[in-house]
C-alpha cells in the first residue's frame, strides 16, 4: 500500500455554507472532532486543537495554520508539526476540505495528504497513516451528524 493520502467522500443534507461554518468553527469542530478548539479561521491563521481532558498530561494537543479559506466552497489547513515550528510541506500534514453543491446538500470531499514528506521511517509512515485513516473514518461521520443537526434546529 502507497501512504500517500487519505480521501473521503461525504453526501451531507446540509447546505456548503452550513458545512463550511461546521469545518471552519471552533465550536462546530469541538462537537465532532477534538475535546477542545481554538482557531482563526482565515488564511495564516493557527489555532490547536485538544484531543482528551486539556488539564490531563496525557492530552494531546495539535498545532493547526489554516492554508486557504474559501468560503463555501475551501477550507485547508496544515498540521501534525512541532511546537514552535512553522507548519510547511516537509514538516506537517495537509487536511484539504473542498464543499460542492450537490441537489439540496454538498458533497464534501476530504483530503489528506503530506505522509511521505515528513520523511518519516517506513514503520512509522504506516503507523501515522493507518492512526489517520482510522481517526478519520471515525470523525468524518460525526461531522456530517453535526451539520444535520444544525439544519434541523434553524
């Protein structure tokens, strides 16, 4: 198996701008994806995210740089980088978020990529990617719950 990328592809009856404000959000996000959130949603813009009891020691805490911020349609950022560092291609992971209108909702389509720069070991490679791929497969349908539950209360 190549450990090139991650992608999804996910039908939300949502429309792109609620989607993108669910993807975007430091509220939105900590209902589908970390315990805890902070971000400036627009390009250069950081952020960490929290993932556990933030007082905890065991927490693990992410630096994010949003890349691009498009609203409705783009939201990227990079992260999976030091502390201190400037999140770059060889040093971080690329999370790209494309929202296309589809009927009545958006198609969203995932991506990750930035694996094999990071210049990591094989085992290593494997061992990120997999954790990646299994952590995304568990949150990309929470996300889609969360939009639809932001329709339904508007």
């Amino acid at each position: 198996m190549e450990y090139g990328s991650i992608e999804r592809e996910l039908r939300i009856d949502a429309s792109p701008e609620v989607v993108y404000e669910v993807v975007s959000s430091a509220e939105h996000l900590r209902e589908w994806w970390p315990d805890e959130a902070e971000l400036d949603p627009v390009p250069g813009g950081t952020g960490r995210i929290v993932f556990g009891d933030p007082a905890s020691p065991d927490a693990k805490v992410e630096e994010l740089t949003v890349v691009e911020a498009d609203p409705p349609r783009r939201f990227a950022f990079r992260w999976v980088y030091d502390k201190g560092e400037t999140a770059a291609p060889d040093n971080s992971l690329l999370v790209t978020i494309d929202l296309v209108p589809s009927g009545d909702g958006t198609l969203l389509r995932f991506k990750e990529t930035g694996f094999r720069e990071r210049g990591w070991e094989a085992a290593v490679l494997e061992q990120a990617y997999l954790d990646h791929a299994r952590g995304w497969d568990h949150f990309l349908p929470r996300l889609v719950t969360r939009a639809t539950e932001l329709v339904a209360r508007r």
